[in-house]
C-alpha cells in the first residue's frame, strides 16, 4: 500500500470540497461511497451476489457512456441498505439532494483508484482512506475527536495486558472501536476465535466503529442502533470472556435515578456526581465467571471520599477481584490532558496473585509528540513486565515506578487505591556543589529582577 499515494489522492478531495458548507454531511457522503467501493469489491473478491449492473465497476463503465451516475449510485446504495451488514450505515438520498454532478463523477472517479490488498486479504487502502478522512481531513478539532476516539496505543496496552486468549470480547462504550479493533488484531495474530460485542450511544462514533470494523472484515454485534449502555442495555444476557473499554468521563445518565432493584449494581448505586463506578460496575456485571476485564477511569475515584464510591472500592477489594492499577501521565487522551488509570479485574485471580494488588505510578513515562503524550517501545514493556511480574508471583519492587501491596494494607489505608500513596521513589540528592550553583543562580535571577523592579518604579515616579 502506497499510503502518499492515497493521501494525495484525498487532498484531491478535500480540494473539491472545501468551500462545502456542511462538513459533516461531505463527510457522511464519503463514508457512503468508500463503503459502496468496499462492498462491490468484496462481491468480486468472495464471489458474494452483488448486482452486477450496480457494481462501482460497471457504473464507472455507465458513466463514460452519459448514464446518469448518481441515480445508479443511488439504486447501488438502496441494495445494500436491504443486506443487514449495511443495514444503518448508508443514507441514499444524499448523492440525490446534497451534491452536484460535477463533483459526484470527480469524487467517484477519485475513490475507484483504491483497490482491494490482495496479498494482505483486506481492503487496507479503504481502511486507510476512512481513518484519514475520520481524523485528519477536515476541521473537525483533536478535543471533538477525542471524545469517542481511544488511541490506539493505549487500546494495544490494554489488550497486552488482558492477552485474550479468543472467545467473547465487549465493549459497552466502543467509540470508534480502536478497543475492539485492538482485542481482534491480537487474537487474529495468534490464531484464536472470537466474537466481538459493543455499545455506543454516539451515531456518528457508532456508525464509524461499523465502517472500521466492516472495511476489516471484522464481524460485530453494536446492536441495530446507537443507544446507551447504561440506561438501554441491548445486551442484557451477555457475558464476555474478556470486557474492555475507555467510558466517558461525564455522567452516565443526567438527572435520571438508577434502580436499587438493578442486577448490576452489586457494590451499591454509585455517586450521582461520576459515572465511574457505574461503568464500572456495568463491565463487570457483563463478565463471565472466568473473564477478565480492562478499562480505563478517572483518577478521581481512586481515593474519592464519598461514601458510595468508598464502599464500592472496599466491595471490589473485599471480593479480591482487582489485579492492577496502573496509572497512566497525562495527556494520552485528545479530549482530556489529565492523568487516567487502567484497572485490572479478573473474576478468580489466580492462587500466587490472592489478596494483593500491583500498583503502579507511571506519570513520569512518555513524551509529547504531535499534542499528546506518547510512550515509548521501552516503556510500554515495562508496563506489561511489571504486570507479568505480578502473575507470576516476582516482586518487582526493585522498580521505582511499582510496587505489590496486599489487601490489607490498601484496608488500612481506608481503601485508598491511588498508587503514589503505596509506592516510594528512590529520589537522588543533589550534590553539595550542585545546590551552591543552583543557589548562585536564583541569586542572579532575584538580582535582575530587583533592577528591573526599580527601572519600573523609576518610570511610573516620572510620570506622576
């Protein structure tokens, strides 16, 4: 795959359209035709029935011959919304109302330069004209983005550390689907089956993580529609081998008040002020007896002294289901530049793991690169070292940035779960000489600024 090539091939497009008034509806409309070039490929490639009159080839073959173009366009997309894989994902009526012939043939003529990867067996080059499209093409700000978008470095730690193993995967807040999309390339990678689960109340982030995991060939259960996972659980029976997921960090539900008879709320209705313990508690209650879940929190509730979000914790730590906290730096996320956790639960933790917790503080990791803060190859082996350390019962407090603690301990300490209250950094005094320089420099610096106060007084006493 030529991805300059591509990338040249969609600034073309984004040209044709740049004076557009509605970039949501620009872009919604390229969704409708990659997915369109997706399927007629597919069709080719699998032998799958495809109307062969409909298919992108032969309307391309229609347009040199003066048909017109978007009302073949238009029947193409009406078939596919009949199969229930694009079933929601297209709206037809748009190539007749929102855009003219001129800039229907380009944008047609432009997307029928990608082609299926034969060696690979995807369709790389749609993946990668969608992802683009999705993130970099318009003006759409890294902060909206990140509202339903994960980065997929942390959607890869996450999932290094669950190691799924196959089965069933869920995510009852997918976003996009990076977390989703992360568990699949793992097991895929090792040869495993699986069956992957979501829920998102977002139509537009709901309708991209379809695009992304389709253009995959990726087999998905979101449900028939957005909804939301806490108030309209689509999903009520399901328990997953593994649960992951990057919740939101605003309330779950507005003023509405949680049921006391609800199933899912085993550690107690959680605080109205925060949706974590909901989310939380919603993961779990979808966990099967042997599964293990991965999520990510708000640093908040990790020693929150609110009644309900104390009890919830000591609930979880009395149940002896947490494995590990690992608090992560700042600015990983584009909607958020503040530190987050990972949680580990797992329903039975294993003999040599009972009754204590690895935490670890990873605020000082990774650095800043292109508006958010990345973590290194090194890094991130740590992090999954650390944790494998934990299971297989080795001390890592050799590490300044870990450290095993048991139950009883986090008791003591009103079950608090924030790492830096259980992890001592070995700090290095500075050398005598050191502190003589540094202290001769703030000399130097309270020097220079006593002068330039006087220099300002003096010119304030001038003008009076």
């Amino acid at each position: 795959m030529n991805e300059i090539r591509i990338q040249l091939l969609l600034n073309r497009i984004i040209s044709i359209f740049k004076v557009h008034k509605n970039e949501e509806k620009v872009k919604d409309f390229l969704s409708d035709l990659l997915l369109f070039r997706f399927a007629s490929l597919k069709a080719e490639r699998d032998r799958t029935y495809f109307p062969p009159d409909l298919r992108w080839d032969k309307l391309k073959e229609s347009q040199k011959q003066n048909y017109p173009l978007r009302e073949r366009i238009y029947e193409a997309m009406c078939f596919m919304e009949g199969e229930p894989e694009y079933n929601g994902l297209l709206y037809p009526r748009r190539v007749l109302e929102e855009f003219d012939d001129r800039e229907i043939s380009e944008i047609f003529d432009i997307l029928g330069e990608l082609s299926w990867d034969r060696e690979k067996d995807i369709g790389s080059e749609l993946i990668y004209a969608y992802e683009f499209l999705e993130r970099y093409g318009f003006s759409q700000s890294p902060k909206q983005m990140g509202e339903f978008y994960t980065p997929r470095q942390v959607g890869k730690l996450i999932v290094k550390l669950l190691a799924p193993k196959g089965g069933s995967v869920y995510d009852p807040c997918c976003g996009s689907g990076t977390m989703l999309l992360c568990a699949a390339d793992y097991m895929r990678e090792r040869g495993k089956n699986f069956r992957l689960y979501g829920q998102e109340v977002v139509e537009h982030a709901w309708k991209t993580a379809r695009m992304n995991l389709i253009l995959r060939g990726m087999d998905a259960d979101l449900g028939q529609m957005p909804a939301d996972s806490i108030g309209q659980d689509i999903q009520p029976d399901l328990k997953a081998n593994y649960v992951l997921g990057n919740p939101p960090f605003h309330w779950y539900g507005g003023n509405r008040k949680l049921s006391e008879d609800d199933r899912r709320w085993r550690y107690g209705i959680p605080s109205e002020k925060r949706g974590d313990f909901a989310w939380m508690q919603h993961m779990l209650y979808h966990l099967n007896e042997d599964g293990k879940m991965g999520a990510i929190f708000s640093n908040g509730i990790l020693n929150s002294r609110r009644t309900e979000d104390r009890r919830i914790r000591a609930g979880i730590l009395q149940d002896d289901i947490l494995e590990a906290i690992i608090t992560l730096p700042a600015g990983m996320f584009y909607a958020t530049k503040v530190s987050v956790s990972v949680w580990i639960l797992k329903r039975h933790k294993e003999d040599i793991c009972r009754n204590k917790i690895l935490f670890v503080d990873a605020r000082s990791f990774g650095k800043s690169e292109g508006g958010i803060t990345v973590l290194s190859e090194e890094e991130l082996r740590e992090l999954t070292q650390a944790y494998e350390q934990y299971q297989k019962g080795i001390d890592g407090e050799q590490k300044n940035f870990c450290r095993q603690v048991s139950a009883a301990e986090v008791e003591a300490e009103d079950y608090s779960l924030a790492p830096d209250r259980y992890i001592l950094r070995q700090q290095k005094l500075p050398e005598s000489e050191e502190l003589k320089e540094q202290e001769l420099r703030l000399e130097r610096k309270l020097e220079e600024l006593l002068a330039q106060n006087h220099d300002v007084l003096r010119q304030i006493l001038k003008g009076l």
